[in-house]
C-alpha cells in the first residue's frame, strides 16, 4: 500500500506554515478573487512565499481556482493565471468546465485536480475527467465507502482525493443558496454565512387542496430549533479502511479556522497514518479521536460513509462547541529558557497550558506561575488579547528544540 498525502487548507501564510510545521504533506490555497475564499488572507505574494517555503520541504501547495464564473470573473482569471506562471504551483484545483479548458490551454504543464464542487460521485464522472486530462478527482462529501470503493477499483490510473475531517455542508458540496438569500453572501465566493447553523423557529399554515380554506397549523417540535446543522465530518474511525482501497489523498476542510485547528488536525492524521503503516495489525482510532474531540467541534459524524446518514448526523439542539480546548497562543520566540507567545485566548496565573510540539506528540504541560507582559516586562497577573497581537513572556526549561516558532499552546477552560 502507498502512504496517502496528508493535504491541509491554507487560510494564511502563517497557516501554510504551521499545517507543513506539524506533519502535512500539502497543502491548498487561494486568493480571494479566483477561488472559493471570499475571506482569504492571501495575497499573491504571500502564494510565492509559500510556495517556495513548501518545495524547501519537498512539500507541496495545489491553488484553487474552484470558483463556478461568471463573465465578471474572467479578466481576474487572465491575470492570474500570468502570475501562476511565475510560481510553479504543484496543482490547480477546478471546477468549471469552462475554466478547466482554459487553464489546460494556457497551463498545460500543471496538474488539474477537480474539486469537490464539481460533485464527483460515480466512476463514470471520474472517468470523463480523466479522458479530459485531470490528474485528480477530490470525490463528493455525498460518496458512501462502497461507492468510493468500486470507484478506486474501476478508476486505477487517477488519483482519488476524499475528505476526512471538517465541517459538513447541508447542501450538496456547498452548492447551496441559502446564505446567498438570506444574508447576501455566497458560499459559491467562499462567503457563507452559515444560514443552515441559525436558529429556526417555525410555525406554518398549510392548506389541503382537497379542502380549500381549511388551515392546519404546523410547528417544530423538541427537535426543531436548528434543523438544518449537521454535526461535522471526522473519518478518523475508518481511515484504515480508506488507506487499505488505496485513496491517494486525505483532505482536511477548513480554511477559516484556528491555528490550532490546522496544527491539530495535521499532527493528529500525520501520526494515526504513520502509525497505521508502521502496525497495521494493532490500529486503534480512539488514541486519536481523543485528541480530536478537543478541536471545537458540533459533534462527529461519518456522514455519507455507510450511506445516506439518518438524525443522528445532526445536532437538532444547539450549535455550540463540544470542546472543552481553545486556542491559547502560538510560540513566535523562544530564547534563553523564555518562551514568548503571540495571545489568542485570556490567561492567567495559575493556568495549565499544553503545549504540542511539532517533535512529540504527547503534549507538555506548563503552570503559569510567572507570566510577563512583554511591552513593559512586568509580572502580570492575568493577560488577554487585544486588537492587536498580544504577547506574554513565561519560563520554560524544557528542550529549546521540541518549542521551534509556530508551535501551538491550548487550554482547558473546564
């Protein structure tokens, strides 16, 4: 068996950075004019900085250009498909027929990969893009492990991408209007609002046809508050399954989240994949699932791996996190037995960090007995984020080389 790569979203910079820094393989990313990422963080520049910082690595970073245009779009493509000729991208993740025909034109020295968005679900779509040229296709969140199966198995000479963690859309592969509606913003631009997450209060009338001017009320139940969130996608359970039918790439969703999100998730599959390969035999998932249930999350589902998922893949009475973890900090110095740690959540003196080394998985624990506030390098007792980045300066004797620059702290708030 081949070891699957490992591909991490890239929100930022700093985030390409880190996800390559705790185990990714790859990464993707994109500006916000080109691709689904209404909110990104990219600039052009920033692309090259990360494309050149990730082939330091032997390490790689696919562009998404999965965007379905519209005619506005097009002079932003044409501009940005001169500057991709500059950057040596390793790929450039489609779904646009239309798009797809023009990059292969201009580009055709890159790897296609074809997007989730394109709703791939059966060998017959993958093969129509493998006869078109793609090199890849990232099959739909809708795709159960039988149909991916048969797909691998008819489907030998193209690689086959799956999605193993992230949040789950309620749409068909964020094909969705709901947030376009409601909120004018488009989850076709990346800008979704999450309208499906909100809370529904629902009375109705509905009139018989057979009984005109007869109303009958309709109303939620005690599971209809928010009857549109899905629990979020974690394959952690079955990911031997998926490595034994060959599946080339296992991809994390999640471009807008935390620091700790992507060094989290990368760590955490970087270890349960290596471990499979090195004791097949003796795989546990649960080692890692405890590690992921400290992500916030709404709760874990397989989603569409044993089929059409029943209610139990949604979370009918709340949408708030099931972690009791958040984002502490990220270490951006560390020298002469001081840490010094960019702030992303309030700390205080007496305060049990964890700190997860790039190097070990098991995570270091430190008491905040001393915390100083680097802008005046005063003892305080407590610190918290601004508006700008904050920082705090504490004692660490632990080895200077499991603590480089980008390692990410968290905390237990319960």
């Amino acid at each position: 068996m081949k070891k699957p790569e490992l591909l991490l979203p890239a929100g930022s910079l700093s985030k390409l950075k880190i996800a390559l820094l705790y185990g990714a393989d790859a990464v993707y990313a994109g500006v916000a004019d080109t691709s689904l990422r209404a909110r990104s963080k990219f600039s052009l520049a920033d692309i090259q900085e990360g494309i050149i910082f990730a082939h330091s690595l032997g390490k790689k970073v696919y562009l998404t250009l999965n965007l379905f245009t519209h005619n506005k779009d097009i002079a932003n493509i044409e501009n940005f498909i001169k500057t991709i000729k500059t950057l040596s991208p390793d790929g450039i993740i489609i779904s646009d027929p239309g798009v797809f025909d023009y990059i292969k034109k201009e580009l055709p020295q890159v790897p296609i990969h074809i997007s989730t968005q394109a709703n791939v679900c059966s060998w017959l779509t993958v093969n129509f893009w493998q006869n078109l040229g793609a090199s890849l296709c990232v099959l739909g969140r809708e795709v159960s492990f039988l149909e991916t199966k048969e797909i691998r198995e008819k489907c030998k000479n193209i690689k086959l991408e799956v999605f193993v963690h992230g949040a789950m859309c309620i749409s068909y592969s964020g094909r969705c209007l709901l947030s376009a509606f409601m909120a004018s913003r488009s989850a076709n631009r990346g800008a979704c609002a999450h309208s499906c997450r909100w809370k529904y209060k629902s009375k109705l009338l509905m009139e018989e046809e057979l009984k005109p001017g007869e109303y009958l009320e309709m109303q939620e139940d005690d599971k209809g508050t928010y009857i549109l969130n899905s629990k979020d996608l974690c394959l952690m359970p079955t990911l031997n399954k998926l490595i034994e039918i060959g599946i080339d790439s296992f991809k994390i969703e999640g471009r807008t989240k935390s620091e700790y999100y992507v060094a989290q998730t990368a760590r955490v599959y970087r270890k349960a994949i290596d471990d499979y390969f090195n004791n097949p035999q003796n795989w546990d998932p649960n080692l890692y699932m405890r590690e992921l249930l400290t992500l916030q999350n709404r709760g874990y589902t397989l989603g569409f791996f044993n089929g059409i998922p029943n209610n139990t893949a949604q979370d009918y009475n709340e949408t708030l996190s099931k972690s009791d973890y958040r984002n502490a900090g990220i270490i951006i110095d560390n020298q002469d037995k001081m840490l010094i740690i960019e702030l992303k959540h309030k700390l205080k003196k007496g305060d049990e960090i964890e700190i997860l080394s790039p190097h070990q998985f098991e995570p270091i624990k430190i008491v905040l007995n001393e915390i100083y506030n680097t802008d005046n390098y005063r003892l305080v007792e407590t610190l918290a984020p601004g508006k700008i980045n904050q920082s705090i300066k504490i004692p660490c004797n632990h080895n200077v080389s499991l603590l480089p620059k980008q390692t990410i702290i968290r905390l237990k708030i319960k």
